[in-house]
C-alpha cells in the first residue's frame, strides 16, 4: 500500500493539529577518524578498570594474565573473567581482545615447549578458553626463554595458530642467547617487541627506560635502544607489517645525589609510573635529553626519567618509518590516559584522520493496523562499513523490536495509538545525529469509540489518522506484513 499523491498536498494544520517533529536544519559536519595502524594495550589484573581504557583509541586489548606450567596446565585464569565485558566495550571500536598466557622460568619452559604432549594440552586449554569467553586470540609472553626451547616455541606458536584466531608473541628487546626465531615466529603470529627496561630499576646507572638512541654521540655508552632493536628485529627476518614496537608508560627513579648525566645509582632504582613522574616535574622542573629523547626530573636528591607526549611521538615516528604495524604499550592506565599521549596515538599511529560523513535516515512514518508486523527502515542513513544502528523507543507503548542492532527491526503492533523511534548510526565510535520515525497505529474495529482531532497524548479518531498518514511522506510503501 502506498500514500495517494494528491492527499500528500493537503497540510496536516487543515485537521487542526501541529507537526510533532521537524527534521534538522543541517547536517553535523563529518566526524574525523584515523584508521590505519595498530594500537596494543596491556591490562594488567593488578589495574583492570574496564571503564577508563581508551577504547578508541586501541586496536588490540590483551588481559593479563593467565599462568602456563611445565606440563601445559592453565592457572590462575580469574584475570580471563574480564573478557566479555571487554569484548562488549571494545566492539564499537572493533578491538580484538587476546588471552594473554604467561611463564618466566626458563627451565619451565624447556620442559613446556620441547614436549609435543605439553605443548598440545595448553593449545587445546588456550582454544577452550578463546572459545569459551568469546576473546578473539592469545597473547603468549613467554619471557627468560632458553636457547633449547628455540625450535619448541616456534612448533607451539604454529600448532596455536591453527587452533585460535590470531596469536601475539611478547619478545625481548635484546635477544642475547638468539633463542628467538623471530622470522618463523612471525610467519604465524604477530610480534610485540617489549621496547623498555634498557635501563631497570636493578640496573647501577640512572637513564631512559626505553632511549631512542643511545651509544657513541650519546651520554650513554651501551648501543642497544629502540632504533637498534627494531633494526636487529627486522633485520633477523621478522615481517614488519606483523611486528609491533611496545613502549612503557613507566620511567624509573634513582637515588643518584648528582644531576650530572650519567650519574651512577646509589642504591638501585624504583618504578615511577607516568602519572605520578609528571607531578614531579611539574614541582622541580622537566628537562629533556636529547639524544635518547626523554625527558627526565632532579629533585635534589633523585633522577627520575620518564616519558610524555614529546618522547612517545618521536618513538611512535621511528617505528613507522620503519614501516612497523604499529605500536602498543605496557600498561594501560600507568599514564592515567593522559589526552596528550594520546592524541599523539590517534594523529599518527591509526594514520591521518579521514572525514566521514554520518547521517542516520529512520524512514518514512508509518501507519499500521493492531496485529500488523511493523518493519522499520534505516537502509538510506548514509556511512562507511561497517554501519553501526542504535533504535531507541521514545513515545507510546513499549514494544520489543526484533533485530535492533540492524537496519530494518520490526515489532508487532499489540494496540492502537503513537509509538516513535529514534536511530542512530555509529562507525568507530562516532555517531551521527538522531532521526526520528513515527508510527500510528489504528484499530478500525474500535473507530466509533474515538474522538476526532490529535492532542499530545493523542486519541485518534479516523480523521486524526487520516492526519496522520497525509503527513507522513507520500509515495512511499507501507513497510508492515500482516500478521497470519
């Protein structure tokens, strides 16, 4: 059934009733997203607050952690009870949520990864779980790895790769028995270099956690930092379109009695997060080296070298220069998401920020019959794919739609009066205005007991809902299948 042409002419103020709604003026102006490389983000269970992770943010979100024994046994899996909420959270923002497993016993992982029988019994465990809470993958950190699991650890993470979505492998910034076969490793899974502890807290010389550079040229003498260990990665045949670079949102503290740089410590260090070392500096003073790129904070007694916005974007330039898949960083919330570091993110990890254009189209309002299916029309609102849709019920009797999260819901109409809708149509986190959509619904069983005309709680009588249907837009099918 469609809306007569010529009825369409007359104005609804002719049955003495004013329009309810009136479409926008204008159209938003694009929302502006970046979508291009990855973002990485640890979750420790130690600081797992779901709600203040910067979703949009990230790519890749990886719960930590699950325990592996010798004999490919799970433990400790609680931090695992996270993963829906966080698919849930994430899922807006397309991010994938990993199960990350853990073991940091080298001879633990010897007897692991060089028994075919241990090695499947944790596969087969990892792929229940992924399955069994919905996660998208597994994150192996596997740290202290010995030279004799070499091979082991490249059979495990390819029988893991067969049997779970996606598979991300923690490797050390400086590998220095060769135990890592990083380019088998990356032929099945993606890499995440974890790019700090260059200078730990055990360390006797206070300096950056993760320097750029560092060796000749540098107030630091030893060679490895960042740029090194990228080019040792991808140098060892790592893929660098699956490698990641990690970076810490931690410095370290250390009692040196000196400002002088270097400056030996004088009794070992302590982990400063992020978001404690910038009060610091804002109380004594930030100053920045600049060959390692960091900046750093003496309060007359201690250094502390850290990081912020100016160090993350430089490290951030140099992983994609190298032509890295992106970056990630151990631990979320040790910067207290600081919007600085990660507009940072947003303007050149994810790529240059494209226009999009969002414009929700809830359809043409509708009439309807008690017992009719309704189906409501949302295939004309404009975007990118993927399309996301939100209808909100906002007048009349509530009804259950069916299939909300789609284009086209329906709902059976159960009595007559008004019932509205509004949609909205989301892509990366940004939605677009709301559009409305309204339904009448008549009982031509019941027309003698109405009174005629519309109020804001209308009773409608056939001339109301003749109103009605003449505002509503003409030539236009009536989108209901009788209910049988």
């Amino acid at each position: 059934m469609w809306r007569p042409p010529l009825l369409a002419l007359f104005p609804w103020v002719l049955f003495g009733c004013e329009a309810e709604r009136a479409e926008p003026a204008f159209r938003p102006p694009p929302a502006r997203v970046a979508e291009d490389g990855r973002v990485v983000g640890y979750l420790a269970w130690w600081d797992d607050d779901l709600a203040s992770v910067p979703w949009a943010d990230l790519t890749d979100l990886a719960l930590f952690s699950a325990g592996a024994t010798a004999d490919g046994t799970l433990f400790d899996t609680w931090p695992w009870d996270a993963t829906a909420e966080a698919v849930a959270l994430g899922a807006p923002h397309g991010v994938s949520v990993q199960l990350c497993v853990t073991n940091f016993n080298s001879t633990e992982l010897d007897a692991l990864l060089n028994s075919a029988d241990a090695r499947t019994t944790l596969v087969t465990a990892l792929a229940a779980e992924v399955a069994g809470r919905g996660a998208h993958g597994v994150n192996v950190d596997f740290e202290g790895l010995p030279l004799s699991a070499r091979d082991g650890m490249v059979a495990f993470v390819d029988e893991l790769a067969a049997a779970v979505p996606s598979v991300m492998v923690a490797i050390p910034p400086v590998d220095w028995e060769g135990s890592w076969d990083v380019a088998a490793l990356s032929a099945s899974s993606d890499l995440f270099i974890m790019g700090y502890n260059y200078h730990g807290s055990w360390g006797a010389e206070a300096g950056p956690v993760d320097p750029l550079d560092s060796g000749p040229g540098t107030p630091f003498a030893s060679t490895w930092a960042l740029r090194t260990t990228v080019a040792d990665v991808l140098g060892r045949g790592a893929d660098p379109a699956r490698t990641i670079l990690g970076l810490p949102l931690y410095g370290v503290g250390w009692a040196t009695g000196s400002e002088a740089v270097p400056s030996s410590s004088v009794d070992g260090g302590w982990t400063v997060l992020f978001r404690d070392a910038v009060p610091l500096a804002d109380a004594n003073g930030r100053r920045f080296e600049p060959t390692t790129q960091t900046p750093w904070v003496y309060d007359g007694t201690n250094q502390i070298w850290y990081g912020d916005a100016e160090s993350v974007l430089a490290r951030i330039e140099m992983a994609m220069d190298e032509g890295l898949a992106g970056v990630g960083f151990w631990a979320l919330h040790y910067d207290a998401e600081d919007p600085e570091i990660w507009e940072v993110v947003r303007e050149t990890v994810k790529g240059p920020a494209v226009a999009i254009d969002l414009v929700a189209d809830a359809g043409p309002d509708l009439v309807a019959h008690v017992g009719d299916v309704v189906e409501l029309d949302g295939e004309a609102s404009e975007g990118p794919d993927p399309l996301g849709y939100t209808w909100t019920q906002v007048m009349g009797p509530k009804v259950a739609l069916k299939g909300a999260g789609t284009s086209t819901p329906s709902f059976e109409v159960e009595e007559a009066g008004q019932v509205a809708f509004e949609l909205v149509v989301g892509h990366q986190g940004v939605e677009s205005l709301p559009a409305r959509v309204d339904v009448v619904v008549i009982d031509p069983d019941g027309a003698s007991r109405w009174a005629s005309g519309c109020s804001s709680a209308p009773s409608f009588g056939l001339w109301g809902a003749l109103a009605y249907f003449i505002r509503s837009r003409h030539a236009r099918p009536r989108r209901f299948v009788a209910a049988s």
